[in-house]
C-alpha cells in the first residue's frame, strides 16, 4: 500500500508531489495507523449488533451530513441494500427509533448528550458493548471528516 | 444531588462511565492484550476498562492517539493542546478540556492562555498566533465543521508552516474522536468528592 492509497488522503485529493503532499510523508505512521483504525471501526470481526453493511450506512450519513461527500461515497460502496439509512429515521428491526437519532446526536450535537441518552439506548436493550462500538463508529467517523475538510482547505480547496 | 461537573475548569475531574465498564477479572485475552498498550498497565483506568468493549478499536486508537499528541517535529506539543482544548470546548468536553488544559499550563509553563479561555471561553483574547491557532479548530471543530479557506490564510499569515497546519488538523480531530467517546460515555465528576 502506498501512502497514497488510505482513504482519508485519497477522499481529500492530495498528491503525492504536492507540498501538502511533503508534509504528509512526515506523517506517514498516522495515516497508516488511521487506515488501521478505519478498518477495525468499519470492518471489525466482532461486530456486535453492527454489520459491516450497517455501519458503512452509518458512516455514510454522518459524512454526508458534514457535507463530506466524497467520504460518503467512498461509504455508499460498502453499504448494499441499508442505503436508506441515510435518510432514514430508524434501523430495520430495531425495537424503537432509538439508534439514528443517537447516532446523529452524536456525531452532529455532541455538546448535548446527557445520560439519558444512553439510558434511552439501554431501555431498547442495546448492550454496554454495543453502545461502546456505536460510539467509536460515530467517533472515528467524525474524525475522518475533519482529516479530510482539513487537508483539502491546506490543498487549497473549499 | 448531582455532582458532575458543568463547567471547564482546569483541575482534572474524575470520570464516572455511563455504561459498565469491562472487569478485568472478567477480561478475555484479547481484552487484556489491548489493554497492555494502554501508557499504565499497573491501574487501568475506568475509561479505558469501557473501551474494552471494543478490543479492535481500543488497539489502534491508542498508538495513533500518542503519535498524534507526542510524535517530534511539527507543531508544538503546547500548540497540539490547544487544538485539542478548542475541540473539547465545542463538543463540552468537561473531561478532556481539563486534561488539555493542564497538560497546556505544564508544557508553557503559564496558565496565562487558559485561564482566559477557561474565564471568556471563545470570547477569549489570545495572542495573534494563539488566536488564529484556536480560531482554526474551534471551526473545525464545529457540526458540520466550518473552518474554511481563510482560517488557513490566516494560519499562514501568523507563520504557520504546512508540517505545523496538519499537525493542528491532526489534534484538533483526533480530539472530536476523543470527546464522542468521553463526553458520550461518562460524566465528569468532582475529585474532592470521590477522595
């Protein structure tokens, strides 16, 4: 893998030859590690009540509503038949429309997430494990979006 | 009566999960392994027993934080703070802007900057590098981020090098990463109360 090809660089149109393109190569180990952490958060093997093709759904929303579109394209790849998640109000089988307003809670109103918020996921019986990986899911989600905007404004791009 | 904490402050709170943290008695191997790359494997902290709910984030988070925060070269360690406070800020970190807070007043060896933020918040009157530093990710801090081209002229303007400007993108995100984990999961807690 070139440093080149991890998805938080390709999605910001970095080359290699730039000088922004200089300053990542200092930088290399992060955005391996980045990648790393994308797939672990992404593709996990212990998934919990969260499927690959869900959270790549979840992911794509939260992109898409930070106005990363081409990170949420890069998501709507992985997402299969749960595309409708992006606009949806609730996951299929879930037992309330708990989960996407969480989700958008906290990727897009950190500040105001209260505890109840959690017990709200609880009460539909989300597990202490399944809450934790929903949270890096949103977590890691919302840290690619500003790698992303970020390396495109130093590229000179809006 | 509630004891958690609203406020910034720069003492560092205690912090109380919201959901139950992994046992170590309990932990599976792989549980353990992760922990093992945490900085202190003699007292694993509550924070980090919760994220042991996910093992295969919990592994690379924890190198990619520290490169992020403590790898040479670039921006200053002191600078890579503040991004990390002006996200923590947005997002109502309690936890994590105390920690930052401290960890700025240490490394400048002066609570002269966040005192003022920690009094007028966003209001707060920096220096001209402080203030194009912090303006930068308070904006790319915000949901959906704001930060634009402008912010980046005037990071350029006050002598901000392209090692030290993805340095600041790197800490001010990692810490929106950060803060959906702390401020999502826990609450931040009165230390004196816990003594």
């Amino acid at each position: 893998m070139s440093l080149f090809e991890p998805s938080t660089l390709e999605v910001s149109g970095i080359s290699a030859e730039s000088s922004v393109g200089e300053a990542i190569s200092t930088r290399s180990n992060i955005f391996e590690m980045t990648q790393l952490a994308e797939s672990a958060v992404l593709r996990p093997l212990e998934y919990g009540m969260f499927p690959h093709d869900v959270r790549a759904a979840l992911a794509y929303r939260i992109a898409a509503r930070a106005g990363e579109s081409r990170l949420a394209e890069y998501y709507a790849a992985s997402v299969g038949d749960k595309f409708n998640l992006a606009e949806s109000t609730m996951i299929e089988g879930e037992p309330e429309s708990t989960l996407i307003p969480f989700v958008d809670k906290a990727a897009n109103a950190t500040r105001d997430i209260v505890a109840e918020d959690i017990s709200k996921l609880k009460a539909v019986g989300v597990s202490d494990a399944d809450i934790v990986r929903l949270c890096e899911l949103i977590a890691f989600v919302a840290y690619q979006v500003r790698v992303a905007l970020g390396l495109r404004l130093m590229n000179g791009g809006a | 009566m509630s004891k958690v904490l609203h406020k910034f402050t720069r003492k560092v709170p205690k912090w109380r999960p919201r959901v139950q943290p992994v046992k170590l008695d309990d932990a599976t191997l792989d549980q353990l392994d992760a922990l093992q790359v945490t900085p202190s494997n003699t007292k694993v902290s509550e924070y980090v027993l919760t994220l042991a709910h996910d093992v295969e984030s919990l592994k690379v988070r924890s190198p990619l934080f520290n490169a992020i925060m403590y790898d040479k070269g670039g921006m200053s360690r002191t600078e890579r703070e503040l991004g990390a406070i002006a996200a923590s800020m947005v997002n109502r970190c309690v936890y994590c802007a105390a920690v930052h807070a401290d960890r700025h007043a240490k490394l400048s060896n002066s609570t002269e900057v966040t005192d003022k933020l920690l009094a007028r918040g966003f209001h707060a009157e920096l220096s001209p590098r402080d203030a194009a530093i912090f303006n930068f990710a308070r904006k790319l801090s915000e949901s959906p981020p704001q930060a634009n081209a402008d912010d980046v002229e005037a990071l350029q303007k006050v002598g901000l090098k392209d090692d030290e400007i993805l340095d600041l993108i790197l800490s001010t995100s990692l810490f929106g990463w950060a803060n959906r984990l702390m401020h999502v999961l826990g609450d931040p807690m009165q230390q004196d109360e816990e003594a």
